[in-house]
C-alpha cells in the first residue's frame, strides 16, 4: 500500500488486525482505492462466515447503524453483507472529523462490530 502511493499506511496490529483511520493517516480515498486495487492479491484470506455468523454480524451492525443515524447522522449508510463479512463505505458528505459524527459514534461504541472503529 505504501509502495502503491499510501506512505502513511499503518502497520497491522499485534492480532494481525488493520485499524484504519484515513483521516488519522493522512490516506487519500482515490488512491486508497487505486492502492487496495494494486494490492487486492496480497490480503490474506480469511475463511468465510457461516450463516450464523453473517446474521449475528449484520444483526449488531443494522443496531449500530440505526444508532448512529439517530444520533445526527439520518444519510449513515447501510451495510453491504457478502459471505466474507460486511462492508461500510461512508459517502462524502459525512465527515468521519466532525463532531456530529465523534458525538455519535461515541454514544454507539458499544454496538460497533467486532468493538472497534
């Protein structure tokens, strides 16, 4: 990712985890994306979710998005659920920065998936 245009793409976690903040990280979305393109075959694969797990997922993830539209964000996106996990892309007119949204996501932390950002 780096090499690709991303310098201040951050190391994974100690869990093997990536904790992405593009902000934080000062990470452009076009190239991000012409990045994560360029890199797609590096990614390590990890195995699918059982039906069980998917729902649990899209269960806890539908909550957290509610939440976060009753708390100042009504555009906040729905998720978009494949076998591999779920997937959330912030449009542009929500910035990730403002108050509004640390506000919300503070109040809702609680039901973020997996317990993080």
């Amino acid at each position: 990712m780096r090499a690709h245009g991303e310098p201040g793409f951050p190391d994974p976690q100690p869990n093997g985890d990536l904790l992405i903040n593009g902000p934080k990280d000062h990470l452009n979305g076009a190239l991000m994306n012409s990045a994560g393109k360029a890199c797609q075959h590096l990614m390590p694969k990890s195995p699918p979710l059982t039906a069980a797990q998917q729902q649990q997922l899209v269960a806890r993830t539908l909550k957290f998005v509610a939440c976060m539209r009753a708390h100042g964000l009504p555009a906040f996106p729905d998720p978009k659920v494949s076998a591999g996990g779920i997937e959330m892309q912030l449009p542009r007119n929500i910035m990730p920065n403002s108050a509004v949204f640390k506000n919300a996501q503070q109040a809702c932390k609680n039901l973020i998936p997996f317990g993080r950002p």
